[in-house]
C-alpha cells in the first residue's frame, strides 16, 4: 500500500516537472522566434527608411 502510493507520487512529481519544463521550453522558443521576428521587420523597416523606392521596380533597366 505505501508502496504504490509512493510510487503514484513519484510519477505525478515526474509528471509535473515534464509539464514545468515543456512550458519553460516553449516560452524560451517563443520568445527567440518573436525575438527574431521584431529584429527582422525593424531591419527591413530601417532598408525601407534608407532606400524608399527599393519596391519600385523600374521596367526597362
């Protein structure tokens, strides 16, 4: 009987600590993805400030 309960406790820490760490994981990816996201579309924001007529595209050159 204390057998099994310890061992249902053993497997609900486990269980829990997976759920903790997969969420830890998943906020870390989500943060690098938005991270790179915002750097990329101010760079292009910036290309667009410095050169506005790069989307221009001119027929014949």
């Amino acid at each position: 009987m204390q057998i099994r309960d310890l061992g249902k406790a053993t497997s609900l820490r486990i269980v829990r600590l997976l759920l903790a760490s997969g969420i830890m994981i998943a906020l870390f990816i989500g943060f690098v993805f938005s991270e790179a996201y915002v750097r990329s579309s101010q760079i292009s924001a910036m290309e667009n400030i410095l050169n506005p007529y790069s989307d221009i595209k001119v027929s014949g050159y």
